[in-house]
C-alpha cells in the first residue's frame, strides 16, 4: 500500500471508525474507558458538526454498534446497575458543556453588535421563531412527499395549503426582524444579528435562499438537537421529582394484611 493511500485509510478510520474499515476490536466491552459514553446514551456531539465551522475532529473513543446493543441489553436486564446512573449523569453534563458554550459565544456576539437588551430579546425572539417555521415547513414539505407517494390526495393538499399559510408566516417575520434589525444599535449600520440556536452572524441582506441554507443546515440542526436533548433532560428531572413517593415498608405491610 503506498503512503498516500495509507494515510486516506487512516483518515477514513478516524472518521468512520475501525468497524467501519473492516477492522474490528472484540476486546472492548461497553463499560471501557475506550468507549463513548455519549455515543451509548444516545448521540455522541462529535458525530452532529461533521464538516461545519464547529467540526469537533473524530471522536477519540469507540462507536461500535455491537457495543451500543450490548449496553442497552445490560441495562434492561439490570437497570440498578449503578454504571447506568453514572454514564447518563456524564453524558447530560457533556451535552450541557457544549450548550453553556455556545452560550457563551452568543452573549459575546451580542455584545458586538451593541444592541440594547429589548432589541436582543425582540431579535432573539423572532429568529428562534423564524427558525421553528422553517423547521415546521420542512417537516410538512416531507409529509406532503409521503401523502403523494401514497395516494392521498386530498391529505396532501391540506398540508400544502398549511406550508403555503407557514411560508407567509415566515415572511412576515422576516420582514418584521429585517426592520429591527436596520433601525436598531450600531448593527443597524451592520445589518447583522446572531442566530441564538447556534450562535452565527446573519445578515438581514441573506436571500431567503441562504436563511433556509442557514437554517437547515448542519452546525445549526446540530446545536438545536442538544438544545432539545437538554430540555428532555431537564423534564424528565422534573417529571422524577414531582412524581409520588414509593410506599413506605409500613403502607405495604398494612396492603397485606388488609
């Protein structure tokens, strides 16, 4: 094998993982250190900026299929199995990291465009709602494709006319952040805001085109998916915290002599 294709093999390892090259590692069991726990408790970070300005590199450690499955079975099987507990709380606080982050830099881009902390929010808010809009139309978009794929009519052209009625929504919007946006703080002059999924520049002057690019592109897809992860996170906290105390030794004691 000569050096240039040596190196394009090593390169696609990294990326695609041994397994993938036909190069297997039946030494690692789950619970190695070697392998991902993000990748086991559901989605690794370094699988979702792929070839974006936030491309994290190949993941260090082990995604295996045959792993992943392994896991799952051990964790049905026994679920009181303190590792569980310990892989997820590793993973939450991975996945808050690289929100708290992405914070960050959106406060500081804010700060460069000098805008008071109404027309932040003003702004804030209407981007996070173009961007559920766009996000709504494409999954009617996909919906619309399967109706017709499937013969149903009329169920399609429902869900056109509710794509039509969102696109008119999203441009209004946009026409509303557009204006903000020209007459408010130094960005005025800028003509820029800060996406606060992903943190990006926007210009008010991007076709519909490049927002939609924008918008369903990867990076921001990606930070979007960990944002909805976080708050699955968080409620399903809530949901443990507010749900009914098991029964004390004393209640099912008087259940059974009753």
């Amino acid at each position: 094998m000569g050096k240039l294709a040596e190196m394009q093999r090593k390169l696609l390892e990294q990326m695609m993982g041994p397994e993938a090259m036909g190069i297997t590692n039946t030494h690692l069991e789950w619970y190695d250190d070697k392998v991902c726990r993000n990748f086991l408790c559901g989605t690794c970070p370094h699988t979702l900026f792929t070839n974006t300005k936030m491309d994290l590199g190949a993941c260090p450690k082990s995604h295996t299929d045959r792993l992943k499955t392994e896991f799952l079975a051990a964790k049905e099987k026994n679920p009181n199995d303190p590792r569980f507990e310990q892989f997820q709380r590793e993973y939450e606080s991975n996945i808050f990291a690289f929100v708290d982050e992405c914070d960050r830099r959106i406060k500081t881009a804010h700060r460069r465009l000098e805008k008071t902390p109404e027309e932040n929010a003003k702004t804030t808010n209407l981007m996070r709602e173009i961007g559920e809009i766009e996000l709504a139309i494409q999954g009617g978009t996909e919906k619309i494709e399967q109706l017709g794929e499937q013969g149903k009519v009329e169920e399609s052209m429902k869900e056109l006319a509710a794509v039509e009625a969102l696109k008119a929504e999203k441009a209004d919007k946009e026409r509303e952040l557009q204006n903000l946006t020209e007459t408010s703080g130094a960005s005025g002059h800028q003509k820029l805001r800060v996406c606060d999924v992903c943190g990006a520049y926007l210009s008010v002057l991007d076709s519909d085109r490049r927002l939609a690019d924008h918008f369903g592109g990867k990076m921001h897809l990606g930070y979007h998916e960990l944002r909805r992860m976080l708050q699955q996170f968080r409620d399903e906290k809530e949901k443990r915290r507010n749900a009914p105390p098991p029964p004390s030794f004393s209640q099912c004691k008087l259940t059974l002599t009753s």
